[in-house]
C-alpha cells in the first residue's frame, strides 16, 4: 500500500521508515528544502514542497486510495494542510499528534472540522508499548535476583495456601519452573492437602504433587517461597520467608527477602507468566495448561478482578496449552454435593436491591461457601452475593460483586476485621470469624436471623454514599 507521510521533523521521519517499511511504499514529504535534500542524500524517498498547497498533492499522485500521515505539533497551519489534501482527493488521512499535551482536545477540534479524519497520537502508540517492555525489564531483574539468591539452597519449599486452589497449585508449578528445579528439589506443599473436587481434577490431570507438610517442618527447609499466599495467613505460624509472590492486598508482620505482589492483577498465576515471560523460560505444556487454566477459574473467566495483564498471559498460554485437558479439570465443577447448597441457599435466601444473601449453616468443606456465592452472582440482577456458613465452629463469609460497586473487601474489613480475619479485593472478598467472637458482637442469631443481620450490614455499607428505599423480598 502506498503511504505519503508529511512531517516536520527528521526524528518523526526516521521513525516511521523504521515501523512502516517494509509493509507500506512509503514517500515522505517536508517544507524545508535543507532536510529534504539531506534525508534525500541519506537514502530516503522524499520531496520538498509546500504542505499547504493542492497543487503539492496533485504532483505527488494522491489518490483515495492513497494512505496521507500528517505530522501535527500544534500549528495553526495544519487545517490548511487537511485541506489541500482533500481538495487533491486524499480520503484516507492520518493526523500523527507529536508533543500535543491534550491531544484529545486537538482531536476533537480537528474532527470537528474533518469529521471523516483519524487522530493518532505518539504517546498512545508508543506509551504502552514503551511502558510494557519497561515492566517486563524491571520483572527480569526481580526473577534474576530470587533465583541467584536461592540457586544454593538444597531444598526448597514452594507453600501453598490451605486447600490449595487452581491458582495456588498453579502458581507453584509456574515457580518451580522459573527456578530450574524438580520435585525433589523443590516441594510444592501445603499445612492441608487438596480436597475439593476440581483441585483433585487438576493435580492428577496434570501430576501436580502437593506434599503435606507442618508448621514445624517449614524451618527443615533451606529456603520457603510462599505463592498466592502471604505469612499473616498462617494466624503467626510463619512470620519470615524467603520469596513471597501473590495477587492479593500485601499486609504487614512478616518479613521477606524478595516480594511481588501485585493486588491489581486477577490472578497470581498471571504474575509467574510475566516471570516466565521476562527470563525467556520454555513454558511446557503442563505448565502452561495449569496457568491457563488458573487463570480463568480465578477470574471468573474474566468477569471478575481482572484487566489487560490478566488477558495478555491468557492470550500468551492459550496456544501453549492442551484445551481438552482443562475441559475435563472444568468438568469437576459440578457435583450433587455442591447442587444441594446451591438449592439450600435458594429456599433460604433473601434478596434486596440486587444483593443477594443466603446462610447456609454447617457445611462439611469450606469451599461450598464460595462456590455458591460465585453461581448466584451469574443471575439475572444479582449485583452483589453473600454467602456464610459454618465450618467447625468457624463462620466463613464469602462476598462476590460485579466488580464496579463498593469494595467488597472493605465490606468485610468494616464488619468483621475486629473480631476475625478479613479482607480481599474490589470484587472478592473474605471473612473468618470464630462463631464465638461473632455471638459476641452480633448476637445468638437463628439461621434466617442470621441472614437478615448480614443482609442489613450489606445494605448499610451500599446506602452510605447512596441512600434509597429498601424492600425485603424472598429469593
């Protein structure tokens, strides 16, 4: 295609040589008759005329087809030059903003008066770029610290979250790859072992072995990385690790010689594919399918807590990685088991203002709690869900929203951070409270009682910027 670009400056001329060609037959196009014959003697196909007459654009052949690149710095000459442009029958024209410091008020002034016109601006074009390679340099040299520094440890441990999930089993493979290691060397391990039914799926699809270990055994270790997790989890078991790699809000008490942790990302997971990524490591299929796979499950296919990054290392895994494998880890999702408190929490649920709240008493695994919360957020006008239940003698409260309401962490930071552990992100949120200290503060509460008080603090939180009418209905 053939591409006419009228600049003003020799840099922004060198610069679209280099992206342009060789895809596009590029002619270029100055005023100043000095650098015309200059960048002419240095090999470049370009002519020095006036950008502000017809006749410039007719000698030079432009056609409708003809794709013009127009270099803007501000000038008040530049509608003369659109002009001259159009009137030779130029159509397809590109206006390049150079050094403009509101370019989308130029763009608008422009596209006022040449409404067909396309405003590019350099910044845009070359920002994100510029910053992602920046990025990618500073996470190279975070990765090249760790693994100099834990390159002589004999064995090392990669602990894992308490019934690890897709990203935390995930992240632990990512990890041992970036460190050049096998399972002998460095043991993914967890204080429970993994129990819910598409975590099981996963490790024995993929091989992924988590080893069982104790809060005493974590000091038999040479070196402790922690993934998708951080010490405070641990209720002060582990106060002091050596790496600590985790998607979620950093707290404070611990000490550790290397962190990343990246509570905007959607995912740990996303994290260990920009440290793959930044050390040029081979991804094999079995990593990349679990990461992919984490991915997904921690976003909720990115419907939840997740942005560009999230989508970037999805879309770098998806040809690495064995689709039918993570077909068959989704297929375990679904169980009886798992319908029969997605039903309790339909009879005995509430719903107002689009929040939907349900208490589904004692459950014998943690993680139906979640998983409930997570199917009735798919509802039609469910904005925000909150599900609880009791597990031994533990309330477990999971808060679910859409992501671009109140926070649903600081929900549960408000309400419960006193009496129990609690916190999250804008979209995901988590409380664990003794049964004990929540009778404390809130009273001996039957189980509808108990819904309607989680209900209230709920509508509480939502109406102290917005207040409006509430109606209690029946799910």
């Amino acid at each position: 295609m053939r591409c006419l670009a009228v600049c003003q400056t020799e840099l922004v001329i060198r610069m679209l040589d280099e992206i342009l060609l060789p895809s596009f037959e590029v002619e270029y196009l100055v005023e100043s008759k000095p650098v015309a014959r200059r960048l002419h003697e240095a090999g470049f196909n370009v002519t020095g005329a006036d950008p502000r007459r017809t006749d410039t654009y007719l000698k030079a052949d432009v056609t409708p087809g003809t794709c013009v690149i127009v270099e803007d710095n501000g000038r008040k000459s530049l509608r003369k030059t659109v002009e001259a442009i159009r009137d030779a029958g130029g159509t397809l024209i590109y206006v390049l903003g150079v050094g403009i410091s509101d370019f989308r008020k130029r763009e608008e002034e422009l596209k006022s008066q040449f409404p067909e016109l396309n405003y590019l601006a350099l910044s845009e074009l070359f920002g994100n770029p510029l910053l992602t390679e920046f990025s990618r340099s500073i996470t190279r040299l975070k990765v090249q610290q760790y693994q100099r520094f834990l390159a002589d440890a004999d064995r090392i441990l990669i602990l894992l979250h308490n019934e690890p999930d897709p990203d935390a089993l995930a992240s632990g493979l990512a990890l041992r790859n970036v460190l050049r290691r096998t399972r002998q060397t460095a043991i993914i391990g967890a204080l429970q072992g993994v129990s819910r039914p598409e975590n099981v799926r996963m490790v024995n699809l993929l091989d992924i072995h988590v080893e069982p270990v104790t809060a005493q055994q974590v000091g038999n270790f040479d070196r402790v990385a922690m993934v998708d997790v951080q010490p405070h989890y641990f209720g002060g078991v582990i106060d002091k690790v050596d790496l600590v790699i985790d998607h979620h809000p950093e707290q404070s008490g611990y000490s550790a010689v290397f962190k990343d942790i990246r509570p905007d990302y959607g995912s740990t997971s996303t994290i260990l594919t920009e440290h793959l990524r930044a050390v040029d490591a081979n991804i094999s299929e079995r990593t990349a399918t679990a990461l992919l796979y984490a991915i997904k499950s921690d976003t909720l296919f990115f419907n939840r807590q997740a942005n560009r990054v999230d989508i970037d290392a999805f879309s770098y895994l998806y040809p690495l990685a064995d689709a039918a494998l993570i077909r068959k880890m989704e297929g375990a999702e679904i169980t009886m088991e798992r319908l029969e408190y997605v039903l309790k929490a339909q009879q005995h649920g509430r719903m107002v203002e689009q929040v939907f709240c349900a208490f589904l008493g004692t459950t014998p695994r943690e993680d139906f709690i979640p998983y409930v919360a997570d199917f009735y957020l798919q509802l039609e006008n469910v904005k925000w869900t909150i599900v609880s239940g009791i597990v031994n003698d533990t309330l477990i409260v999971s808060v679910r929203n859409l992501g671009y309401s109140r926070n649903a962490g600081e929900f549960v930071r408000k309400y419960f951070a006193d009496i129990g552990s609690a916190g999250g992100h804008r979209a995901m949120a988590k409380a664990v409270v003794p049964l004990r200290a929540f009778r404390e503060k809130y009273g001996n509460v039957d189980a509808d009682g108990f819904t309607d008080r989680v209900l209230a603090m709920a509508l509480e939180f939502l109406h102290e910027h917005q207040p409006h009418e509430k109606k209690l209905v029946k799910a």
